[in-house]
C-alpha cells in the first residue's frame, strides 16, 4: 500500500488502459497535452519527469507552476526552475549501502534517545542491497579461485554481513542480495528493473514509469532499458528512502543522434569508449543525454547499456534510450513475465514514451556518430575519457614514458589530451626506459619490461552484462589456445562476470575451459579490479616493479582507471574490451603493437597475430545465439537466499541494533550526537586554515579511497591498535560502516598530490603553525584541539567519480567547514551539502593560482550568518603570511531551496530526524 494518496490532478490526466488481462490506471501525458499543448517532441527523459510532476501533484512540493515549467521548458531548451523528483525505488551496493544501513540505525538510535517508537524509521520507497563490492580477488588462476576468494570474503566481512542481516529483518521495505550473486547493476538490468513499475493506491492499480536513485554512479545503466535512474550520494539516497523528494533543476537535454552501424571487428567498448570522448569534450556535466537516431533501430539493450553504464565517465547526469522493441526483446530474453511486457508496450505507447522512427525531440543541444566511424580503442592512462585508438597504444605508451622521465608532467598531460586522447605516432622505439628487472615465477626465469600487464581483468558492470564482447573474449581465447599460445608468467588475470548468467553462457559456447586454460578462472562476482579490490600482485612482481620503480600497466574491462585505484604499484591502467584483455594478457606489454607484433608463437613455432584470433561479427553472433531465457530464470528464481554460509549469519531480532565497542567495521557514527530540536545558528568562517590545497580533476577516489592501504597509515595504525593484523586489513570500501577508519582514510589516496608540500604524493598536509609536514588526518585532528576551522582549496571538475558518501563524511569530519573550487562534480557537491559543508565556487577568472595561495594563508568567509539563499554570493578573505590581505567573491554552490533547508539543518538526515521527531 502507498503511504500517499492521488495526485491532486489538475488537469484531469487519470486515465487507464488494460493489459496482461489487468485494468491499469495512469497519468496520462496525452491528456495533459489537451491543457497544456503539444508535449510530442518533449525528450523522452523528460516526459518521465513530467509524469512524475503529475502523478505527484499535491500543491506544495509539487506545484502547477512546475508542471507549466516542463511545457516552457520546451520553447527555452532550458530552465531554471526547481521541481521534485519521487523515484519508484532505491538502490545500493554495500560499499555505500553498508553506512547507509548505519545511518539508519544511528536514526533509530537518536529516535529512542528522544522518547519514540526507533521502528518509525523505515524505508518507505522498496531498497534492495546488492553485496557486490567486497570480493577481492585474493586467489586466482586456478579452479578453486572462485570458493576460496567467497570463503575469504565471507570470513573477512563477518561483521558488515552481520549487520546487513540485522537490516534485512529490521527494517520493511528493504531487500538484500547476498554475496557471490553479481553486480548491483548487472542485477538491475537483468532482473529488478521493470521499465513499468505499478501499485495500488487508493483502490486503484497505478501504472508509472519505473524511476530510481542508486548509491553508485553507475546506477545509469539501467537507462539503457528505458528506466530512468542516476547515481545520488548515499546521503541522498537514505533521504529519498526515507520519504524526501530528490530536488532538482530541470536539466538541459543534449540529444545524441545515433547513425550507422559498427564495422566488422568493432566492439561495443569500442564504441562506448568514442562516446565517452565525444561527450567529454561537448561538456555534459549536470545534464540529461538522450540517445536518438535510427541508428537504435538493431542496436541491443546490452550495448546500449554499456554506453548508459559511463554516462558518469562522459559527465552527464544519465545516458537515456527510449523504450523500443529492443527493450521487449531484452526483457523477454531475460525472463521477464509475459504480463510485464504487455504492460510495458501499451503503456509506453499510450504515453508517447515509445520511439517511433524518424522522430527527433526537441532538445538543448545535439552532437551526432555514423557507427561506422568507430575504430578498435582502449582508454587510459588515468582517465576513462582520454581514450587512444590501438594502433596507436605502443606510441602512447612510449610517449608517457619519455615525458615522465624528462620530468614534463604537464607536457605530457597535453601531449596526452590533444585530440581528445589520440597521441603522437613515431616516438623512437629505441627510447631508453627504465632497466627491466629479473623476475623468476614458478621456476621460471623471464624479465619484467617497462608497460609490462601485470594485471588482465575481464571484471565491471559495463561489459560483464554484454554477451556479444564476453563471448568475443571466449573466442579469442579458444583460439589461442588451439594455438598453443599461453599468458605471460607476470599477469595476473582473472574473470569476475556481473551475474552468474555469464558463466552459463560461457560453458554453453565452450569458451570457459579455454578462458581458465589461459588463467581467466572465474574469481567471483561482483565489482573487482576496476573497484580497488584486485588483490595483492605475487611478490616476485611487486618486487620486481619496486626494485626497478618500473611504471607497468593493468587492462581491464571496467569503466574507471584514475590513480591509485585499481592496485598502488599500477601507474597506468587502460580500459579496453573484454577481448583486448585476453588480447594484453598473451601479449604481456602494452608496448607490443597488437596491428603489426605477435603475440606469441604456435606450436609449429609460427607468430601469431592479433588478427589471427579476432572473431568474425558473424562468430560473435552465433555464439551470442546460445543465450537463453532458462539461464536468466534459473539464475534467478531464489536470488535473495544467498548460500548456506549468508543463510547461517545469526542475528538478533531488534528494533534498534546492538553495537560493540569491539569491533572494527561497524561503529555508532558520530552525526547525530548532541543534536538539539532546532539547528544551531550558522556562523561565518573566521581565520580557517587550508587543510589542502588541490589541483584539478581531483576524485572521489582521491578524496576517500576505496582499496587498500598500508600499516603506516593512520588507518593501519587504528586498526594495529585495536589488534588487527595487516593480512586483515582488508580494504576502506569494506570498512566504511566505521566512521574511525573513514575519517583516517579520508585525503590519504597514495596518489594524492597537495600542493602545499613539493614534489610529495600520498594523504599528507602542512601543519601551518608548526611548519611540519604530517598525515591530514593527524593535523585536522590537531588544527580540532585548537578550536581551529578548515577549508579545502581545489581546481576544476572537484569530486569527480564515484559517488561516494565518505568523501563529505570524512570531509565533515575533519573538521572542514567550506570547499573552495573552480568547479564540482554533481553528486559530491550535493554531498557536501547533505553532510553540512558549504561547496563554494571562484568566480571565472579566479582560482588558486591567481590569488598566489601556498596553503599557509588564512582563510574568512562571510555572509554564511544570514539567510541562506540558493546561489547567493559570498565574501573571502584572504590574509597571506606577511599580513596583507586580499578579496574576491564566491558563489554559493547551494542551487536549491531545498539545498538551502538542508545546510541550515547541519545536513539531509539531521533534518529528516527533526522532521519525523515534529510530526510524530
């Protein structure tokens, strides 16, 4: 049952329509068309919003005006008003769902404290939890990888499984998906999403556009199925379940025309890889893509949902197709019930939701890609959207090199960056690297080069759901192993598909014997390498790479390669298709030029090129052909059991959940201690040191790293101290349920650079009074002991990646008060927001380097004591070192009023506790 009544509805949109033998009533958007005018050529996405705006009309979070927005937003291509969004539904992995579940439970706690009933805190919009995020890939290579990888997850997450269970009976609404299952997106597509979501609500059965909000930024896939959906921060997901709408402006719509098909030996990587660069470089961010085109006419679901996957890599909000016979066909592939698609069709074609060909909406701006264009890439060395083309890998490579020896960091950046990626050709091979190092594995002596791959991982979301480069990858793997040809000694390789249907498909096409002969043993499912849980290197090779500093590669199928993610000996990490994985794992080095050098050598002693195993479209096809509805079925049919070790987890049966001082993953978080009735009244920042002082395109990642760390770091050194041993450290991502070890992980990725201290790389800062250099969160701690408040000073593109609640959390509490940028990446400014912390932006033509900060100055910002308004401009002052003092303005990063409640409150959840303690 809805816990809300019928739209007020205005304009008398209540229709109904029958399908699947069931009477289905709905908002109509043809209806409202009779008030308001041709809504025909609205985006699709955009009709989606709209019908959310009608079925919700209640008069005061949603209002007629903002109906008529959408309308006028259709003649102005962009708007500035403010609407509410109510997604269908939430969903998390346990990375982010985990300290979501301990918000929850730190509600509940501060509910009781008040004198109410703990259980009114609930999930009233369905959650499910996917644990995806906690398998590493400690073992590999060998057939018992993947049961003994699930055995050390489950003894090393004991605790967060623990407390997940606890949440499984606690709280309504809220489903969990245990471990060794798959990838929360992979599950979404495959099996949550409806495309028509439907419930009853006041006697009547309402069919609505199924809409979420996840906890990863790649929440976006599931746009690939005609769903809308985007990645929020775990903040704002915990308040969307909990009731509150998702505020937001409506977005600017850039339509992205597809034409053409792809040509023979492309892949869809390939072609998400050229999308990515495009839409980089047009500039997205905050915005809606809508794919369009005839080109969409054969393109499946699972490429489509390849390119919605890195719609946060390109930077829009979502990457949107429209519902078609594509998204039948997919959903009846996938096992969906008959009745469902009935609705889906007839209710796509009632609302206008369905793309009829020819047609072209109206949108804010396009850009447009003939398919055929599209050639074999990967992308890399830091970033998803500097892609290279493969004939040009070697050069690319070559060039890094020299340019980091020559010590031209920034050369290289825009030798790297010119042509969106593409790099120079000819740099003279004979280039002198680094000395290669003697490396013996398993009796076996070799060397290891400079650009050797120690890491192949056919892992992530992206592409583990895309059948046509899964089984691209078992071919070429069948094929080189009918050759005779093995892996490099150096590479660890393993396979980590996004659902278990994958592995069933790869033993129906043959190919899973051949990709384990190569070493691609299955290692789990779930999120992997491209999260930071690779796992250890074996010691011959990190050796190897320490002894000689030899700056090496990883290829992986995933969608994220910045920095120190994917393992901190691993300079360079390039993302390429399933195939090209298998592809770098025989050739050993990302300097073997896969167009004109062998990869190895027959058993005749012939080479063997790259072209010698590639597989035809037509191969591709007839393997793909050998996927079948019963796998999706049998996959999933008792999904939410889990196996006997999830289903031994005893937890007790309790309102408000038990916690233990002994433990080291689950804490009772900090937030709401000492919190009153009303908020306290906002001061401004009075002589705030610079905590760190931030360049450009700095990441979540950066910010609160997800991997693993070392014993020397503060959180190492928790951890020691509360009697864990290094081997079980396991990783920040998995003990985000401890705000102890957040807070001492926050600013300490190894790859870091803050630009008080020269030349240092990793999570240290200048303690100014003292002048000495030490871990940040050691001298936030002591900057607390003094009563002294902090801010961040940072470039463009602030808190790109994923979205990643702990980088506000950890922020907060450090102690920061504001951020300072150029510019923010969506989600971690709406973070910051619903964690308390001001996001300020420089005005164009301002910035670090401009007013000459080292980090040592003194910063005071005004105007933060009065009424805070959306947008409204502050005052900095700048006091430097010789006394002197400088000002400029800043704007407010807070865009709505909504926003603006929030930041008053000292954040999202500190205000929906005082909401349901008011109305209680």
């Amino acid at each position: 049952m809805s816990n809300q009544s019928l739209s007020k509805d205005s304009l008398n949109t209540l229709s109904s329509l029958d399908a699947g033998g069931k009477t289905f009533h709905y908002y109509s958007l043809p209806k409202a068309a009779n008030t308001l005018g041709d809504l025909n050529r609205l985006p699709f996405s955009l009709k989606v919003l709209m019908e959310n705006l009608l079925r919700n009309e209640d008069g005061t979070t949603v209002e007629r005006s903002h109906i008529d927005a959408m309308v006028q937003w259709m003649k102005d291509r962009h708007s500035e008003t403010e609407i509410q969004f109510r997604p269908a539904r939430v969903l998390m992995q346990d990375f982010t769902g985990v300290p979501g579940v301990v918000d929850l439970a730190a509600m509940r706690e501060a509910v009781k404290a008040a004198g109410k009933d703990p259980a009114m805190i609930n999930p009233l919009s369905p959650v499910d939890l996917v644990i995806d995020h906690s398998v590493m890939v400690d073992r590999f290579g060998d057939a018992s990888s993947f049961k003994d990888n699930v055995a050390i997850e489950m003894e090393r997450n004991q605790e967060r499984y623990e407390f997940l269970r606890w949440g499984q009976q606690a709280f309504d609404n809220f489903r969990v998906v245990p471990p060794g299952t798959g990838i929360c997106h992979q599950v979404n597509l495959e099996y949550l999403g409806k495309t028509v979501w439907h419930k009853d609500q006041d006697g009547k059965t309402i069919a609505y556009p199924d809409t979420l909000v996840g906890t990863d930024s790649h929440t976006t896939m599931i746009n690939g199925l005609g769903i809308l959906g985007w990645g929020v921060g775990g903040i704002e997901a915990e308040a969307a379940m909990l009731g509150q709408p998702v505020s937001m402006l409506i977005p600017e719509v850039v339509g992205f025309k597809i034409t053409g098909k792809l040509r023979e030996g492309i892949t869809a990587t390939d072609l998400v890889l050229t999308v990515t660069e495009m839409l980089r470089k047009k500039g997205v961010v905050g915005k809606f893509v809508e794919f369009y085109g005839d080109g969409l006419k054969d393109m499946p679901v699972a490429d489509r949902a390849t390119i919605a996957n890195m719609a946060p890599e390109y930077g829009a909000t979502c990457g949107f197709f429209p519902v078609d016979e594509q998204t039948i066909k997919y959903m009846r592939l996938t096992g969906r019930e008959d009745e469902q698609l009935e609705l889906v069709k007839a209710y796509a074609k009632a609302q206008g939701l369905w793309r009829e060909p020819g047609h072209e909406p109206v949108y804010t701006d396009t850009l447009e890609l003939d398919m055929g264009e599209v050639e074999a890439s990967l992308a890399g060395p830091k970033r998803p959207q500097d892609r290279v083309a493969l004939k040009n890998m070697k050069a690319s490579f070559e060039l890094l090199m020299e340019t980091e020896e020559g010590g031209a960091e920034e050369g290289r950046e825009a030798n790297l960056e010119s042509e969106g990626g593409q790099t120079a050709v000819g740099v003279d091979d004979s280039y002198k690297h680094h000395a290669s190092q003697p490396l013996e594995m398993n009796g076996e002596k070799s060397r290891l080069d400079p650009g050797a791959v120690v890491i192949a991982a056919i892992t992530s979301c992206t592409n583990t759901s895309n059948p046509s480069v899964m089984m691209a990858a078992g071919l070429i793997a069948q094929k080189a192993v009918q050759k005779g040809l093995k892996t490099k000694p150096w590479v660890k390789t393993s396979l980590a598909p996004g659902s278990k249907v994958v592995t069933d498909y790869l033993k129906v096409g043959g190919f899973q014997d051949d990709l384990d002969q190569l070493g691609f043993n299955l290692v789990g499912y779930g999120c992997t390498t491209c999260i930071g849980n690779s796992g250890p290197l074996p010691e011959a090779v990190e050796k190897a790479i320490d002894d000689g500093n030899l700056t090496v590669a990883s290829v992986l199928s995933g969608n994220r390669n910045f920095e120190g993610r994917v393992h901190p000996l691993v300079k360079t990490n390039w993302l390429a298709s399933p195939p090209l994985v298998v592809a770098y794992a025989l050739a050993g080095n990302v300097r073997v030029d896969l167009f004109k050098d062998s990869l190895g050598k027959d058993k005749d002693g012939n080479p063997v090129y790259l072209k010698d195993l590639w597989p035809s479209q037509q191969e591709i096809a007839d393997a793909v052909e050998k996927v079948k509805t019963d796998m999706f079925r049998k996959e999933y049919a008792e999904v939410f059991d889990g196996d006997a070790t999830w289903k031994s987890i005893k937890v007790p049966e309790s309102k408000v959940y038990e916690w233990s001082d002994k433990s080291t993953y689950i804490q009772h978080p900090p937030f709401f201690e000492g919190m009153g009735e009303e908020p306290d009244a906002i001061e401004d920042i009075k002589d705030a040191n610079i905590l760190a002082l931030l360049g450009d395109s700095v990441t979540t990642d950066h910010i609160s790293p997800a991997g693993s760390f070392k014993p020397d770091t503060p959180a190492g050194k928790y951890l020691q101290a509360h009697g864990v041993e290094p081997k079980d450290f396991n990783s920040y991502g998995s003990r985000r349920g401890n705000h102890e070890v957040m807070m001492r992980g926050t600013f300490a990725n190894v790859r870091i650079r803050n630009e008080m201290l020269d030349d240092v790389e990793g999570g240290f800062t200048k303690f100014v009074p003292t002048g000495e250099q030490m871990a940040i969160y050691d001298a936030a701690m002591k900057y607390q002991e003094q009563g002294t408040p902090l801010v961040v000073i940072a470039g463009k593109e602030y808190g790109t990646g994923s979205s990643r609640d702990w980088a506000a959390k950890g922020t907060r509490l450090l102690g920061v008060k504001a951020v300072v940028a150029e510019s923010y990446e969506r989600i971690h400014r709406s973070n910051l927001i619903g964690m308390g912390v001001m996001p300020l932006q420089f005005p164009e033509g301002t910035d670090r380097k401009s007013l000459k900060l080292t980090g040592e100055e003194t910063i005071s910002i005004e105007g933060l004591s009065g009424d805070i308004k959306p947008g409204q401009t502050l005052k900095m002052t700048v006091k430097y070192k010789d006394g002197s003092t400088e000002t400029c303005d800043l704007k407010s990063r807070i865009d709505t009023a909504n926003e603006a409640v929030y930041y008053r409150h000292g954040g999202i959840l500190h205000y929906v506790v005082r909401e349901m303690l008011r109305t209680a």
